[in-house]
C-alpha cells in the first residue's frame, strides 16, 4: 500500500538452496497488478510492470587428483581423481591427459587422454595408465597427468585443484656383470689363459665399467702368472669381453697344481650403480703341472 507518505516498499522473496553445484544460474520473474487506486485506476501507471531475479549458482565445485604423487615399474599405474569439494546435481565431464616429462610416450609409458564424469552418484574415478615393461638397467623418468573441464557449461566454474599428478617410473631391473665361467684352468706351457666376463642378466641402459684384478692363491704374482688389471667397458652392443693373463713357465717339473684367483669391481655405472649386479663376482684360475720327468 503507497499513499502521499509512503513511496517506497520491499518485499523479501525466499530462495531455497540445497547446497548442490550447478554450473547455470536461473531465474524468476514478478509482476504488479494494480489492485486499487480509489477510483483513479486510469491515472496510475505501472511500469516497469515486470523485472527478473537471477538466482546465480556460488557453491564451490572442485575435482582433483588424490594423491598427486605416483610410482611404477611396468604394468601399469592407477590414477585417482576425485571430487574434493562440493555436490553435483548435473553431470560434469573432465578430460585425464598424460603429458612428456623425462619418460616418453611410446617408449616408456601409453599416452592417455579419458574422460571420466562426475555426477552426484560418481563422485570418484580411476584411470590406468599402462607403463612399458623393459629390461634396461635405466634411470627413473617422470611423467605427469593433467585435467581439463569438457562440459562446455561447467568452464570458469569447476576449480580444478590439484590439476596435476606426477607419476615416476622406478626403473628396478638389474643387469648382471659376471665371469662367463666359475672356473678356468690352464696348462703351464700353454703360456697364457683367456678368461671371459660379460652380461649375464638384463640390457644395459648407459656404458658400465668393470675392472678385473688378479690376486695370488697358491699361485703367486710374478712367480706364477703376471699381475693384471684391467678395466672393461660394457654397453648394449658390447656384452662380453676377454682378458688375457700371462702364465709364466720356468719349464721345471712341479708336481703339484697351483691356482690364483681374478675378481670384478664396479668402477661406474652412469649414476645406476645400484641396478648393477657382480655375479659371480670372483673366479679361480687354475695352473696345471704338465712338465714331463724322466727318470
């Protein structure tokens, strides 16, 4: 009721929320009808005789990876991605996409891009990512995962937080160093003997270093056979290597063998000296007696 006095008047309209995200705002309308004017109805105008009240969506959505953080060694690797705050009461869709770091698609992982929808009754998805089983000895490499709104009604109101996941691929796979064989032996007057070391398990990923010492056993250094050392480099082509130790022959009859023994030490490994194995790591070289006595 307005009267000489009263000229202004608000009215209070209720606005229900049940807490439920929804990417569009709406609205209502309200309109005046002139109920009474005494008498004057055709000098009262009404206008603006209508205006709209847009009711716009504040409740805060936001979908993420939990955990950020990832690790595999083949197979594959299960991605979480989550609705950390809010309710849906309309569907939004989110695109999962892996991105290159130091692991490349193709060569170390399968590139994905997925999309997953959330919803009021799926609130929570798992993408897997499968990782490329090798049996290179290698350095752990990185990749990541991203996120990106699809829901063309949802953009700039989705918060996605954390939109990023890393993911690790631990390379575990050991190469084994080792003499080709446990044992060796060698005549006396054959003047020498070759002994084998190579990769007995795995592929190498970098240039690996080995070096090979004799030591004395009952056979003793420059008396039986001359001291070696020697370093030996391996990598994925170069796979086995000889060494060649000089047995030394005074041509006198001794009735009894003698051996001495070589031995493997990691000298480099590129940084992967924990994914290198020396086994069998020593070996025994035996001196056989074979000088004739006559008597």
């Amino acid at each position: 009721v307005f009267n000489n006095t009263v000229t202004q008047l608000p009215i209070s309209v209720t606005i229900k929320d049940d807490g439920v995200f929804k990417y569009t705002d709406v609205y209502f309308g309200a309109s005046l009808t002139l109920l009474s004017a005494g008498g004057f109805e055709q000098l009262i105008s009404l206008n603006p005789r209508q205006t709209n009240i847009t009711i716009k969506d504040d409740h805060v959505l936001v979908i993420g990876f939990d955990p950020v953080v990832y690790s595999g060694n083949g197979g594959s690797v299960a991605i979480t991605v989550k609705v950390l705050q809010g309710s849906l009461a309309v569907p939004v869709s989110i695109r999962v996409f892996t991105q290159d770091g130091t692991a490349i698609s193709g060569s170390d992982y399968v590139a994905t891009s997925q999309s997953v929808v959330f919803d009021s009754s799926s609130t929570n998805h798992t993408v897997t990512i499968q990782l490329v089983n090798k049996l290179v000895s290698d350095a752990s490499k990185m990749f990541s995962v991203g996120l990106s709104v699809e829901t063309p009604e949802a953009k700039g109101r989705v918060t996605l937080s954390p939109s990023v996941a890393n993911v690790t691929i631990v390379n575990t796979n050991v190469a084994v160093i080792g003499f080709v064989a446990g044992v060796y032996s060698v005549r006396r007057s054959e003047g020498s003997v070759s002994v084998m070391v190579g990769v007995l398990q795995g592929q190498l990923g970098a240039p690996m270093t080995v070096t090979i010492s004799t030591y004395s056993g009952t056979a003793s250094a420059g008396l039986d056979f001359i001291q070696t050392t020697l370093p030996l480099v391996f990598n994925n082509t170069v796979t086995q290597l000889p060494i060649s130790v000089t047995i030394k022959d005074d041509g006198l009859f001794k009735y009894t063998d003698v051996y001495f023994g070589a031995s493997l030490t990691l000298l480099s490994a590129g940084g992967f000296e924990q994914l290198i194995s020396l086994n069998p790591r020593q070996t025994n070289i035996t001196i056989k007696a074979n000088h004739v006595l006559v008597i």
